[in-house]
C-alpha cells in the first residue's frame, strides 16, 4: 500500500512515487524513517518534502521561523522542525520532483528514490562589529575541540597580527569574540597569515606571516592564547619580492613541521619549521640567529624573542610566471609514505600545477581563463576550488585520490556566478567534503554545496 501526501492547493494534482533514504554520511539513527514508497505532488519541492520527512518523524512539521501567528498548536508538545536538504541522483534538489527526476531521465515507472539530511542553515552574527586602523589582509581560525574554542589570528595592511579568541558553540559557529593581543610583526602590509600545532607534544600554536616587506616570520603562542606572543623564526634566502601565500604541514609519522610559501614574482620555497624538539646541535638544525637587520625582519619591543632561529629554504623554484596567489597540501593519499609529499599551488597566471617537493618536479598543470585570486582544497577528495575575478568560483578534479563519490559529484566546472565582485578566498568545510564558503570584494560570504551550481545561501557580512 502506498501512503498519499497532498497539499490544500494541490490535492487534485498528478502525484509521483518517491522513497525516502537517509544520505550516507549521516550516522544518526533518530533521523532514519521507513523507505517504503509514499505519492507526493509530483511539483512537491524541497520546503513540501522537508515537511512529509518531519511529519513521518512525529516533529513539528513547520519550524518556528517559517510558522505565522495564526497556525494552529496542535504539535507544539512535538520537537522542533528540523530543516532538511534533498539529493535525487547525487544532485541537490532546487525544482520539482518529477522535473527533477526527467531532467536525470529517471524511469518514473518506479519509486524515486530521494536521499535527505539536514540542511546547512546561515550563522547567526551578533550584529557586533569591531573596528579596525587599517584592512584586514588575512585570516586563520584554530580551534581546540576538547576545550570548546578557538584562537582567531589575522594580519593586517599595517604589519600588525591580531589575536582573538572564540567560544565555540557547535562544531560549526564560533559565537563570541574577545581581543587577546596585537602585534606589529611587519614594516609592511602582511599579505598571508596561516595556524598550525607546533608539534604532537607541545600545545602551542604556530603562527606563519607573510609580508610585502618580503619577510616571512614565524611565532608561537600558549593555545590558550594568555601568553605574550613570541617570534620563533626568520626565514630568509628564498624569497626576493612580496611573499603572497603561506601554508603549514606535517609529515605524517615524523615531528617535522613543513612550511610551503610563494611570492608575487612566482617562487615557492619549501621550509623545515624549528620547533621546540628540534635540537641546535643537529646537522640540519636551523641556525640560530646572530644578527637582526631592518632589511631582513621588523619586530617591536612588543615581541618576546625566545631562541629566534634564521632558517634557510630546503628547496626554491620558479613555480609560476606570476604571483602565487594559494598553496594547499595534498592530503587525500590515504598511504602515510605519500601523504604530504605533494603540494597545490595556484597563480596569477591562470594555471594550478601540483608539485612533487621530493623530486621538486610539477607532476600536472591545469590551464585556466582567468586569474587564479585563491585555492581551496577539500580535506578528503581530488577537489579544489578557485576563486577568479570574473566574480566566479571554479572546481577542479586533481585525479589524484580516485575518490569517485566526491568527484563525480562535481555538477558543473563553474559554480552559477553569484558574486557582484572578485572572489577573495574560497574555504572549504573541515567536516563536510561537499560544502565551502566564498568571500568576496562585495561584501557578501557565500555558502555553496558543490552538487548544486547555486548557492546555499549568502550572508551579507561587510
């Protein structure tokens, strides 16, 4: 027997056979509900479905924020609603069941099977703001699961890093901000900032910054952020003009802490990172530093120097023919022996290239169109995402996982344009490999599911 849901405006219209399955990924038995074949409206779209999906649940079947003063109570003793999301053929459902279902030639003789999870919903901001003496050029967030927060550090056009820390609420939304410190690091305009661990054993935070001025700096802080900030390292002899991209690693199964940065004429150099098991005494130890020239690095009395080292490149090539504008590691190889043996660089000059740093070889090149303004790689596939001054966000498929359910989840090369400006930065979600977020000269923050062409939603954050 197949059960019929209809709407009041609907109930005389042509219905359609579906079935409902929870998305993989979804490990939550209190979602789960009976597969069995149900009729819908054959027009019934993703808000008609959220709600069958609530009511086989027994929840409330609208959620408070989409329900009017003059809606009944009957269900207010039931849980909330939950908002849900709907795949038919891998593909978030944005139109009607069955144009949905014609439009990936599935038979209709048949139930069509739908997959549904819970919907990425938009932060919520506080309405707060903060200001600042000059922009804001780059950001990295951290943060400590067990402790419930996170250190927020960002550099800025007058060579300053500036510290935050965040409460986190969920896995997903810092809610709170509170200043811990600023720094003047620079005599020029920090350009890349990026966060890492320093090592398995030692709970401080790494802190890189690149600059215009062509310093690279690194430092450490206490992970609860209530220590003074303290330079750790100076990197010098690899690059010779603005650095533009900075990103941390670590080899798996050994305590070195690898660096890879680029700079504006196309360098990048590879870097071993001191940290607090490094010893001086070890052939390739980084040599402590002697000397302190203006022209080299530009540090404040505000500064605690602790043991600073110079450290010299392990390797420096000419990557690109123009600015480095992103570096990614290569994290999707699932031996522990390759992993992290390769990086993703994208430049200026409209190219991604993947690198082997042993071999110090480009092993593929992908040519684009346009401008490369930044990259980001999803944490467990072969795909990257691009920002581009054409207002567009792009996705690549590396090949280099063989990941087929993510990649061949990728609907279209180029996301709908969506932005009024130039893309920013792109960010990937550590825990979903299919959602990222864009950043914009707009002004705007967009959410995206890379099944969907469109986005999820767009936040007007400046």
């Amino acid at each position: 027997m197949t059960t019929t849901y209809s709407r009041n405006d609907d109930s005389e219209g042509e219905q359609i056979r579906v079935s409902f399955t929870l998305a993989p990924g979804i490990n939550n038995p209190a979602l789960e509900i009976p597969s069995e074949p149900i009729a819908v409206p054959s027009s019934i779209r993703r808000k008609g479905l959220s709600a069958i999906v609530n009511h086989l649940l027994d929840r409330r079947v609208v959620s408070e924020d989409e329900k009017s003063d003059d809606e009944d109570n009957d269900d207010e003793d039931k849980l909330p609603a939950i908002p849900f999301d709907f795949l038919l053929n891998n593909k978030l459902l944005r139109v009607g069941v069955e144009s949905a279902a014609r439009r990936e030639a599935l038979s209709l003789e048949q139930a069509v099977e739908i997959k549904y999870f819970p919907a990425q919903r938009p932060p919520e901001g506080s309405g707060e703001s903060e200001t600042f003496p000059d922009w804001i050029t780059s950001m990295s967030l951290t943060e400590n699961e067990s402790l419930r927060e996170g250190i927020l550090c960002t550099g800025g056009s007058d060579g300053s890093i500036r510290l935050f820390g965040t409460t986190i609420e969920d896995s997903e939304t810092p809610n709170g901000l509170q200043t811990i410190q600023s720094t003047k690091a620079h005599s020029g305009p920090i350009q890349c900032i990026s966060t890492a661990q320093s090592d398995e054993s030692d709970n401080r935070l790494l802190i890189a910054s690149g600059s215009m001025d062509q310093t690279l700096l690194t430092h450490t802080l206490a992970r609860d952020g209530k220590e003074q900030l303290a330079l750790n390292a100076v990197y010098t002899g690899g690059h010779f003009s603005s650095i533009s991209s900075v990103s941390f690693s670590k080899k798996h199964g050994h305590n070195d802490m690898l660096m890879a940065s680029g700079d504006w004429n196309g360098g990048l150099c590879l870097w071993k990172v001191p940290t607090a098991n490094d010893s001086d005494g070890s052939d390739n130890a980084p040599k402590k530093k002697k000397k302190k020239s203006k022209s080299q690095v530009h540090v404040t009395s505000s500064i605690t120097e602790l043991s600073v080292k110079e450290v010299q490149p392990t390797f420096t090539i000419k990557a690109h023919s123009s600015n480095i504008s992103g570096i990614v590691w290569d994290y999707a190889s699932s031996s522990t022996e390759s992993s992290e043996k390769k990086i993703i660089t994208a430049s200026w000059d409209h190219s991604i290239k993947v690198w082997d740093i042993n071999r110090q070889e480009s092993l593929l090149t992908l040519n684009g169109s346009r401008v490369v303004t930044s990259l980001g790689r999803c944490h467990n596939s072969d795909v990257v995402a691009t920002g581009h001054p054409d207002c567009t966000v792009r996705l690549w498929d590396m090949r280099t996982n063989r990941n087929a359910n993510i990649s061949s989840s990728v609907s279209d090369s180029t996301l709908k344009p969506s932005h009024k400006s130039w893309v920013s930065d792109v960010k990937w979600s550590q825990t979903d490999p299919y959602v990222l977020a864009s950043t914009s000269h707009d002004g705007t923050v967009k959410m995206w599911d890379i099944r969907s062409s469109q986005p999820l939603y767009t936040v007007r954050a400046h």
